[in-house]
C-alpha cells in the first residue's frame, strides 16, 4: 500500500532511449575494435533505466465500482486511444482488461440488506459504508467469477411432446443412463427384518441402515462394499450416520420395561457409547455444523446432544405428548416438530419454548421436509393434504393438493425435488426452477415398491433417492435431483482418509455454538438493540443526565431588566417544544390540504337550501 | 539636605496625586481649609532650609513663583491615600545624573533640539547636527506589557507552525484511511517488464541466432509473431466470420422448417378422423387431376408418361385387391363356405393373406404399450378414471357399516378396533369422506352422494352391476341415518354449550363469524361443482372440508347480523381466514393409487388414524386460537396497581378501594410494539429475547457511527472463506499494519511525501512580519498599541 502522493503520476512513463545506457558490454562475437568507440563522453548522469511499465488500461484503474456487466471500456485519453503496445511476437491481449462477471450471479453473493434506509450519517460515517460496500461488491465480483469453475450441471429427464415424465419407469431410465449411473440403481431384498430406516453420510458416499428387526447395516453404497453389519437384538426406530466414522441409532425393543436407549457405533459396528439421557427416541437428527445430535422421544422431550465433548446441552419439553414427527432445517438448524394437534414447532435450544409454532392441518401432521434452502417446508397430515409452507416470516401454505391416501414420509432433495411416500408408493415433485416451490400439480416421477415407505432419503451430490421399506431398500434414479457442483472443503465424497481427518479437525475448530440457533442465522450481524437500549438507559441513571441528548436551550443573560427570571422562563417556554410544535404544524397543513381535496373533489351540484338538513 | 529633598518628595507626590485625580480634588475642597494651616507651617519649617539654597533661587522669581502654585495645588488636592514614588528628578540640580533625564520638572516635552543647543559652540559636531536635525520626531508606541506580548507571539508561533505542520495532514488522513499500511515505507519497485518488452530494439548477433533464424525465414515460419503460421493465416481468411454467421443462419433455418414440417406431418397423421381424411384424398386427388390437365396443356409428353403412371397405380390396386372377398371367386366360395369346411379353410387364408398384405407397417402406437406396462407393473396411469370408478363400485365401503354402528355409541368403536375389518382399501377415499363428524347441510351431503352413485350405477359392470348399485343404495340409505343421528346429537351438544355460558362462547362467535362466511360459499361452489359434472372426490371432499357442528338456533339469530359483523370484522383486521386456509382447493387430478394391503400392526395405527381423523380433527382451529390468545396475553406488559386498600377509607369484605383511588395509583404499562404475528393467525411467534445469542452480539457502536444500522450494514459483509474466495478473503481479512523483518521503519519525512525540505521555522522570522498574523491577533495589537 502506497502511502504517499505520488508526485508525478500522470506523467506516462517515458521510454528510455536505447543508446542512453551504458557501456554495452562486450560480447565474445563482437570485434575488439568496436568498443572503442562507443566511451566516447563522460557517462550519463541519468544511467538509471527504467524499465518501461507493462500496459495498463485506463479503465481498470480509474472506475473500480460497477466493474461487473460492462464490456471493457474503451480508453478516454487521447494518449492512451494509441494501441496497445505490441509485443515482440505481435500477440496481442484478445480480451483487454478484467474478466467480465454477470451482474445477476454477482448479485446474488451480494449480502449487504440495502432495504432499509439509513438514517443521515456524518462524513466519517459514510466513507466507511462506502468502503463496506465496495468490499461486498469485489467480493461478489469475484465470487460471480469463481461461479465458472462450477462446470458440472444438474441433470434432468424431459420427456417426448405431450408425455408425462411421471410414466417414465424406473427401468427406462436405467436403460437411457450410462453404466455408471445404472448400477445407481439397486434394490436390497432385506424382507426378514423388517421396515428399514435409512441416512446417508453428508458426502452422500456412505449409507446406513436401520431394520425395524435390529438390523443395522452402514455400506459404501456407490462401491457396494459393506462397512459393517450387525444386529442389535433390539427393535431398532431410527438411525442416523453422524461423522462418517460413527453410526448412531435410537433403539428399543418392543417390551415397554426394557430400556431403550440411544446407542453409538463405530463404522466396524462396535458399541461405542450408550447414552441413557435419550430413552424412547423416536427419531433423530443431526446438526452437522453445532455438532448436535436431537433425539425426539416418546416422553415428548426434544434433546440436543452434543457429540463433539458427549454433553447433552439442552432437553426441552415439547408439551405435546410422543414426538414421532421432526425435521431440520438445513439453513439455520431449527428443529421442526410435528404434533398431533396439527401443529408444527420449531425449536432451538437457546429457547425453553418454541420459535414458532404454526398451524398446518387438522388432523395430525405426519410428516415435515424443509428445503435446503430453509424457504419451503412440506408438511402432511392425518386429513390427507400436503401443503408447502413459505417459512420466510409469513409461515403461510404456498400450495396444497389432497392426496389419495396423506403421505407418511417426505424429503426435499438439494436442489427443490420433494418426494412423498404414500403407502408402497413414492412420488416425486419438482419446481420450475431452483428457488421455486415444488409445483404440485403434476408429479415429477413415481414408483412403486415392493413394500410400504418406512424411511426417505435423497443422496446428496447423487441423483438417487433411497427409499428404505418393508421389503428392505430401493435406490431410485432422480435426475435432477442433486446438487451437481461439490465443495472439496466441506463435502468431498472422494476425499482420502487425510482429507477427511483434516477435515474433521476444521469442521470441529469451526464448531458453531448451540445457543445461536435462531430463526433467522444472520441475526448475529445485528446490534443487540436490546441490550444497547438497556445500557443507555442505566447510563444515563448513574450519570443523572444524559450525554447524548442535546444541550437543553439556555437563554442568553440580557441587560436593562430584560434577564428577570419570568422573562427567562418565558424564553425557555418559547422554545421548549419547537419540535413537536413543528411536527403538529406540519400535520395540521396536511390535514388542511386533505380538506382541500376533498372539498374540491366534491360536486357543486345545486345550491344548498336550508331544508337540506333533513334529507336523509 | 535631607529634610529638603523630603518635602520635595512630598510635593512631588502631591504634584502628582494631583495630575491623576483632579476628579477626586473637588470633592476634597471642604478638607482643604483645614488643612491649609498644615501647610504653612510646614512652609515655615522649610524657610530656614531655604537661605543656602538661594544660589539657585536667583535664576529668577519665576520660579518662586511656579513653586508656590505648585504647592498650592497639591494643598487643594489634597486628600484620600498618598501613594510614594520613586524619587525623579525633575528639575536641574547639581547632582544631574547621566543617566536620567526627566522632563518632569518643566512640564513640557523634551525636544532634541534643546538638547543640541548646547553642541552648537563645538563646530565639530556639525555634521552630527545636521544628521539629528534631519531625523523626524517620530513618537514610538509605548511598548506592550510583557505577558500581552508573550500571549501574542505565542498565538502568532502556533498558527504559524500549524500551517507548517498541515501539510502533513493529507498524509496523515491517508493513511488514517489506509487499507493496510506497510512498514517499512518504500517506494514502489518498477514493475518487471515481459522480456518482450525488454527486446524490443534486438538484433540477431550471434551466428548461432543467424543460423536459427535463417531456418525460420526458410520454413516460412513467423519471426515476429509467431502465433499464426502462414498456412494459418490463410486458413483464417478463407472464409470469414460473416460468411460463416450467413451459412450457419441458412442451416439453422433449413433444420428448422424441417422440423416444422416434420412436425405438422406427425400431427396430421395422428388425425383419426375419417372424414378429414377423405376430404384430404379428395383434395389431393382433385389437385392432381389438375395438375396433370395443366401439364396437359404445357407438356403433352410429360402428360403421357404421368398417364402410364397412374395407369400402373390402378394395375397395381387392382393386383392388391385379388384377396380381398369381393372378387368372384371368393363370392363363389362365400355362398359355398358355409357348408364345405375346406372352402372355409381356403376363404380363411385368403383373408388371413389379404390382413397380412394389406397390413401397415407401422410402429405399435406408444400409449398401448404404455398402459400394457402400466398393468403388469401395477401402476394405474393417472389419466384413466376408470380404475379409481371400478375401484370405489367395487369396494363396499366397510367404513359406512362401522361407522353406523359407531355412530349408536363412540365409545365402543375405541374400545375395540380390532373389530373393524381389514379392508378399508378399497373405497377409503370414498369412506374418508363420509366417516367425519358431518354436520353440514344434509342437502348438500345427499346431493355429493347422489353424484356419488349416479356414476357408480351408471357404469356397465357386466354380472355385478345390479349387488353394487344396490349396494350403493344401502350405503345411502344407511348415510342418511348417521347423518340424521349425528345432526340430533351435535344440536343437543350445541345447545348444551349454549346453555352453559363460559369464555368458550367469545371463542365461538368469532369463528362462527368467519364459518358464516364461509358456509354460502361452499354452497356455490358445490353448484358449480354439479354443472361441470366433475367426478373427482378428492376435489368434493376437500371443498367440504371439515365443518363445524352448526348451531341452528345460533344461526339464525346470528343471521340478520352475520353479514355485517363478518364485513366490519373484516375490514377491522385483515386478519387471513384460518378457515380458508386450512382447507385450500387442490387441482383434482388422481395420481398413482397405493394398494393398500397393509401389514398387521399396521392396520391398527390405520384405524387409530382414521379414528382421529374422523373426530378430533374439529377442534384444533379452536385450541389454537384460544393458545395464541393466552400467549399473547402473558407477553403483554402488565399495569401495576399500587393501591391499598384501606388507606383513607374503609376495608373489609366486599368492600373494594375506590374507582378513583384505583385509577390515581395505577402505573399503565407502556404500549409495546405490536406483534409480528398479530395478521397471522396460523402462526404463534416467541418474542421473547434470546440472551444466550445476543452475548454474541454487538451491544455497542463503535465511534464514528451513530445508529445501530449504519454499524450494522458495515458487518453484513461476511469475511471468511466459506463464503468468499480465496482472494477475496485474503483481501479482507489483510492485516492493518504490516512489517518487513528485519527492517528499521524509519520516520516519515517530507521528501517521501513530496515536500520540499523547508527549515526549521524561526520565531524571529515570525516577528518581522506580521502579516502571516491572524485578524484576530492583529486587532489586538492594535489595540494594545492605542492604549
């Protein structure tokens, strides 16, 4: 960073004349006889050359805001209209000055909420926002850039004019993909134990499987090659993949004495931890970024466990009798539950109650999705609707659709594509666009199962939906499902194992505290105001006055009588209230002028008689 | 001597208290009489003194004269304090000090020309004279006090040396601004040129360069550009950017209007229409034979070989028609099929080998295949309605038996619902809609019904046909029962509730305010409904949606102001309709149906559901409500009551502190702000402050900002890589002051920022001139020089 002024900045750098250096030396080629001639005078005083300075366009330097979804500018100056310096080879640079960025994309990466607007602000001030503001715009700028590098694009499945993609068979698309996606889709025939409960890994690489019957499996389900299988001789209600080294799982047998408590795994399948603080769970949720673990129960408490020290940080009690429907929210890691009074609360374990707590149905609610991007949440009940919620402050439903039999599973996938399973049968919704609600009018894809729903899972970075059932697990082929784009940092699915230990060590350095769960994730980059106000206010009860308020009025002292004490007050009183007098004026001229209106708005019909007063 | 130089004194300071205050003289005129006689004897005192000094007396009585004026004034000026002063001479004496000369005594100004009389007699002194004589008698101000004069030249040193100093204050701001600072400050490097650059006056010298660049002259390769060979070049203008836009264009057109045509082509083909066709070989037919009498005309010997043409065409028909039966073989054969079974044998194939050559080659239609696949994978398709109408005549609604039976006593069906057959499949949505608490119309009910079973009936089932409609019969009938029992009980409950006035009342009149509206509007839409004739249930049954149990009597005492009520309601709070929420319309399109054929344990949690789904599904609205309203009301702040009872008057039971007193001692809370969820009614918010996160929050503004929103949009903008790039990152998150290892920071100096060196500024400098002062500080000194 440069501190100075530079004296002499406009002035283009001059080009130093070749014969104005100094003594060449003598190369092996040369003769001895040519160099005598070239010391002839004393050296030049100016022997310093400078080297010429690479070309830089005008346009780069001069604007550096609004640099994004302008074609580079063509130079102002007359000296600088010159061509662009050729080079040696003649190149030239085909496209002068800084890559273009698309204004929308670099939009997006905008974060700064201009909505509201500021109230005045002193010259310091506002060189400071502008400063905050154009590093939003670099940053966007380039992060608008870096959007190049996401090469890879999402699939889709479109059929013929006039054909409805819902009749497209599994076995269709199986035939239309390539091998590698083909072998994608696979049925595992586990009709022995039970209903099957199923997660992935947050890679999207690994897969765990939870048979009502004790059977628990985790595979990597891309390879095929199973990472362990036990069983747990305990009826077993959930299960949830929490690192990929661990597999945890709410588990019970069908005898109501027996305990039933939360059990952790290894990915060999050795019983690592029992957690008996967590009995009766019914479901479980995991918050990868908190390091939390929320367990629903039958006691109807909701419990955070944090799997990063083993402490449980907080259990809450819903009040709304068995727990048996809950959800995360991806975008700020509220827990949605579904009651059956059809309600639906979102906690957070800052709070002893619920965030919020909105009416979906009129029966039960059976089932709760919330989007990735924490916009849209998908809820049915008991009285066989599925609605779409807008979860941005309004909580109103976007739309609904009745369903023949009400769905008893539902999952968002990554990019929009919510999928319901009603009874052995699974259908699949897709928007218009990434950030649309799914459209329910027409279903995107169905497919029927050998068994009825009992657990449904999108795979992340895959275009494949697992739905665990009766029969055991069907992976479905979904495309367009999935994010196609990973981040290397934060979900590698082909990271080695260094990666991954590196990763487990930033991802737990980076651990985000329980307490900031909240509706809204960005409030931690407001002013606590409550606070603020609370301080000021027992500021100004230790110091007897307030610091920032302005002076009182203070009558200048007057001669010849003029300063007696009445005639002070009188001053002071003259004063005194000049603001809300302003304010009242102010109301009052506008009040007049509405009369104004009015009463020119109104006909001048016939003139008015003295009997009008009795026409009613 | 002494004693003499006393009085002297004393005069003198008479003389002088005189000069001062000649104001204070006049007041002082009574004392003076008395004072009088003092005076002359001190003046008799003094005449013994006088007799040596009479040498100096004999200048003249003139001065006798002045002396006795003098002490006359000081007698008469006698008075108030008498300050002593240094002694001054003031008159000529024999002990004159060379180093005083007063002007005192004679009351007049000094001149230097009295002065220089004396030096006329020394001729020497001449050219002295002259040079005094020349000088101008220029009065100097008195000098300022010392302390002013500080206080000026003090003022004058920091204006001057703040100037000097400002010019380091754009340095200072800049780099108060500074993103980054970097110590120590150097000069920016000359930016490394390309080598490119470097050469560009180079020659080839060496041989070894000769020699490489004679070979590239050679192969005709680029010396100085060496990107584009000429072959290259070439290439590039053989055919240039508008010419390849113009044959693209063209390609893309043409492939356009192919397709186009492809596709009208594929649309007219799938016309099943036999009269378009015909109309369309008439066409064509008519279009032909005027065309062929139009080539005719132009060119008889095309025209001749179009006839062969259409002469092989009608050859070939008749050929193709030989297998057809019309011909008189197979007419014979017809009349002979009957009895002779290898004549019919013979007839047979010859059909079966006219089905075979007048066979189209043509691709099996996709939508056969399609449903084909659709029934062996057991997907019902969603357009076909026939299956979910097969489906719901078929399937004798056991729901409508149970509930029946229900319907005598609630209790029992929740006792045992082991009881309930298996199969609720079949007509489930059919029997969805009937098992709810129905309190609505009984018109509206039966009509849904009717329209139920006319299709239902209607429908051709072959041998089945009569035991379903009639089956559909019975469930009417066996509806209407419940129904009628159902409306008896919910008007007795209703009444009851009436009767027993409560706080749940309020809660009913504002939802029958909203049910009120809302009941008319269903009507229509059933209207509507039966005009379109549409048969889809889901659609029906949503539209219905669960009613409330309608009180009657309620409702029509609350009918003649329903309307208005609902209106001002309305308008008072635009509150959205619970109702209308909870039960939205959905497009009535049946998708992929589940068979049910559920498991054991399942079957149970079904019939729990539908239970509950059939009876407790009413009063959730209500509990809400009545839950937001309790939340609300304990987040409201409360008024503090500070009266007590007692004080000033009579207590004791039943006696109440007046109403006055009441309102004297009530603290009202203030208004809070309303709440986020007040047009919401679906929603309750928590707003409560969340302290666990707000410790991570700011709480306080940092200095240059007054409002928490400005400070707020300077820490929007998030810094860390997971949101930004690499070098945007590094960008925001560089630090403020960075260092070389190694390196002395020196102290900044003007020549690195730009400035000449100046010296170091004098103060003596400053004296001088004074027009660098202030206006301010010159009116003082003129001021000060005045007085």
């Amino acid at each position: 960073m440069e501190t100075a002024p530079k004296p002499g900045r406009g002035v283009p750098p001059k080009k130093d004349n070749p014969q104005a250096k100094k003594k060449k030396p003598r190369r092996y080629w040369e003769e001895e006889a040519t160099p005598v001639a070239a010391p002839a005078g004393p050296p030049r005083k100016k022997a310093r050359a400078r080297e010429p300075r690479p070309p830089r366009s005008k346009g780069v330097r001069g604007a550096p805001k609004s640099r994004f979804g302008r074609k580079p500018q063509a130079p102002k100056n007359a000296s600088d209209r010159k061509k662009p310096r050729r080079t040696l080879s003649g190149a030239q640079d085909p496209f002068p000055g800084p890559a273009p960025a698309p204004a929308e994309v670099a939009r997006k990466f905008c974060r700064i909420d201009k909505s509201k607007k500021l109230p005045r602000s002193k010259p310091k001030t506002r060189t400071k926002l502008e400063t905050a503001e154009a590093q939003e715009e670099e940053a966007s700028v380039r992060a608008a850039r870096a959007e190049l590098l996401l090469a890879e694009e999402p699939g889709f499945l479109e059929g013929e004019d006039g054909e409805d993609t819902a009749k497209i068979l599994q076995t269709d698309i199986v035939e239309a993909v390539d091998i590698a996606s083909a072998a994608k889709h696979f049925d595992l025939n586990l009709r022995q134990f039970g209903p099957y409960r199923l997660n992935y890994s947050r890679t999207g690489r690994h897969l765990a499987l939870g048979g009502r019957r004790g059977h628990v499996a985790a595979l990597d389900w891309v390879t095929k090659k199973l990472m362990c299988e036990i069983n747990v001789m305990e009826a077993v209600r959930d299960i949830q993949s929490v690192f990929p080294l661990l597999a945890v799982d709410g588990r019970g047998s069908a005898d109501p004495n027996w305990n039933r408590w939360l059990y952790i795994y290894d990915n060999q399948g050795i019983e690592l931890h029992c957690i008996r603080r967590c009995d009766r769970v019914t479901r479980l949720e995991f918050l990868p970024f908190h390091f939390l673990l929320a367990t629903a129960s039958e006691t109807g408490f909701l419990t955070y466990l944090d799997v990063s020290v083993g402490k449980i940080v907080t259990a809450l009690n819903a009040r709304a009798g068995r727990l048996s429907v809950m959800a995360q929210n991806p975008y700020n890691a509220v827990v949605h539950l579904g009651h059956s009074n059809g309600t639906v609360s979102l906690w957070s374990p800052a709070m002893k109650e619920p965030l919020a707590k909105i009416l979906c149905h009129r029966g039960a609610v059976r089932a709760v999705a919330v989007d990735s991007t924490g916009t849209y949440m998908a809820t049915s009940g008991l009285d066989h609707q599925l609605k779409i919620f807008d979860l941005r402050g309004t909580f109103q439903p976007l739309s609904a659709r009745t369903l023949p039999q009400g769905a008893g599973h539902l999952a968002f996938s990554q990019r929009g594509l919510l999928v319901a399973g009603m009874g052995d049968v699974v259908n699949i919704w897709a928007g218009p666009g990434k950030a649309s609600p799914p459209s329910l009018e027409q279903p995107y894809l169905t497919h029927r199962l050998s068994g009825h729903v009992h657990g449904l899972q999108f795979c992340p970075f895959e275009d494949v939906l697992g739905v665990g059932h009766s029969g055991g697990m069907t992976s479905m082929l979904v495309p367009g499902s999935a994010e196609p784009n990973f981040d290397g940092l934060e979900n590698n699915p082909y990271r080695s194992r260094k990666q991954r230990q590196e990763w487990e060590v930033k991802a737990l350095l980076e651990k985000v505290p329980a307490e900031l769960i909240c509706l809204d994730p960005r409030a931690l980059a407001e002013v606590d105001v409550v606070t603020l106000e609370q301080q000021k206010k027992e500021r100004i009860e230790r110091l007897g006055y307030d610091p920032d308020a302005k002076a009182a009025f203070q009558p200048k002292a007057k001669q010849k009588g003029r300063s007696s004490t009445a005639s002070l007050v009188k001053r002071k009183k003259k004063v005194m209230d000049q603001e809300h007098r302003d304010k009242v004026r102010q109301s009052l001229e506008g009040q007049q002028q509405q009369r104004q209106k009015q009463k020119t708005a109104k006909p001048t019909g016939a003139r008015p008689s003295a009997l009008d007063r009795f026409v009613r | 001597m002494e004693p003499k130089s006393d009085t002297r004194r004393f005069f003198k300071s008479l003389h002088a208290f005189g000069e001062r205050k000649q104001a204070a003289t006049v007041d002082m005129a009574r004392n003076v009489a008395g004072l009088l006689a003092l005076s002359q004897q001190e003046e008799l005192m003094d005449l013994p003194n006088h007799s040596p000094l009479s040498t100096s007396e004999d200048e003249g009585d003139s001065d006798g004269e002045r002396k006795s004026q003098k002490l006359l004034e000081a007698v008469s000026s006698l008075g108030g304090k008498s300050r002593w002063k240094l002694a001054e001479r003031s008159e000529a004496t024999l002990g004159v000090s060379e180093f005083n000369v007063t002007s005192d005594g004679s009351g007049e100004k000094l001149v230097l020309s009295d002065l220089l009389e004396s030096s006329t007699a020394l001729s020497s002194l001449a050219a002295v004279r002259k040079q005094l004589l020349r000088v101008k008698s220029k009065t100097l101000a008195i000098p300022l006090d010392k302390k002013e004069a500080d206080q000026i030249l003090r003022e004058a040193a920091f204006s001057k040396t703040a100037q000097v100093l400002s010019k380091w204050d754009p340095v200072v701001l800049k780099n108060r601004q500074a993103e980054q600072l970097f110590f120590p400050m150097e000069k920016e490097l000359p930016a490394v040129a390309p080598v490119e650059h470097a050469f560009t006056g180079w020659k080839t010298r060496t041989p070894l360069e000769q020699e490489v660049f004679n070979l590239l002259h050679k192969n005709k390769q680029p010396v100085t550009d060496p990107l584009l060979t000429p072959v290259e070049k070439a290439s590039l203008k053989a055919m240039s950017l508008e010419e390849v836009k113009i044959h693209r264009a063209e390609l893309q057109k043409t492939r356009a209007l192919q397709s186009y045509y492809e596709a009208r082509a594929r649309r007219e083909k799938k016309i099943k229409s036999k009269k378009y066709h015909k109309f369309m070989k008439k066409g064509k037919a008519k279009k032909a034979f005027k065309e062929f009498e139009q080539l005719c005309k132009d060119d008889p010997s095309a025209a001749l070989q179009e006839l062969g043409k259409m002469e092989e065409a009608r050859v070939l028909e008749r050929m193709s028609l030989k297998h057809q039966g019309s011909g008189k073989w197979a007419k014979s054969k017809a009349i002979m099929a009957r009895y002779d079974l290898e004549t019919r044998q013979a007839m047979q194939e010859q059909l079966a080998k006219k089905r075979e050559l007048t066979q189209k080659l043509q691709v099996v239609s996709e939508s056969e295949e399609e449903e084909e696949k659709c029934t062996e994978e057991g997907i019902i398709s969603a357009s076909d309605g026939m299956n979910d109408l097969q489906m719901n005549a078929a399937g004798v609604n056991p729901w409508m038996l149970r509930s029946c039976n229900s319907s005598a006593g609630r209790g029992e069906l929740k006792t045992d619902p082991e009881q309930l057959p298996q199969q609720v499949a079949g007509g489930f949505s059919v029997g969805e809609e009937d098992e709810r608490p129905v309190a609505e119309e009984l018109v509206l009910k039966e009509r849904s019904f009717q329209e139920r079973v006319e299709p239902n009936s209607a429908k051709p089932m072959g041998g089945q046909e009569a035991e379903v409609s009639s089956d559909c019969q019975e469930e009417v009938s066996e509806s209407r029962v419940l129904l009628q029992k159902l409306h008896k009980e919910n008007d007795q409950s209703e009444q009851q509730n009436v009767s027993s006035v409560g706080t749940v009342l309020q809660i009913q009149r504002e939802e029958l305010a909203q049910e009120e509206s809302l009941v008319p509007q269903r009507l229509e839409r059933t209207h509507v409904l039966e005009e379109q004739g549409e048969l889809g249930k889901e659609g029906r049954c949503q539209k219905k949606g669960h009613p409330r149990p309608m009180l009657k009597g309620e409702w029509k005492k609350r009918n003649p102001h329903s309307v208005l009520d609902v209106s001002r309601r309305e308008k008072k709070d635009q509150m959205i309709d619970l109702q209308k929420l909870l039960t939205t319309r959905s497009p009535v399109k049946s998708l992929a149906v589940p068979t049910v054929v559920e498991l054991k344990d399942e079957v149970e949690t079904d019939h729990k559901q539908i239970i509950k789904e059939a009876f407790a599904g009413d009063d959730v609205i209500r509990e809400f409500l009545k839950e937001k309203r309790e939340t609300v009301e304990a987040n409201k702040p409360k008024d503090l009551d500070l009266t007590l009872p007692g004080w000033g008057e009579w207590v004791g039971m039943g006696l109440k502190p007046s109403a006055k007193k009441r309102r004297r001692f009530l603290i009202k809370a203030p208004e809070s702000s309303p709440r986020k969820d007040k047009n919401l009614p679906n929603v309750i918010l928590n707003e409560k402050h969340n302290i666990l996160a707000a410790a991570h929050q700011v709480h306080a503004i940092p200095h240059p900002f007054t409002h928490h929103q400005q400070f707020e949009r300077t820490i929007q903008n998030p810094i860390g890589y997971t949101w930004n790039t690499q070098r945007a990152f590094q960008k925001l998150t560089v630090p403020k002051v960075g260092t070389k290892l190694g390196h002395i920071i020196k102290p900044l100096k003007a020549e690195n920022v730009g400035y000449r060196s100046s010296s170091r500024s004098d103060l003596s400098v400053l004296q001088s001139s004074r027009k660098r002062l202030s206006k301010k500080q010159q009116k003082q000194l003129k001021a000060s020089s005045a007085d």
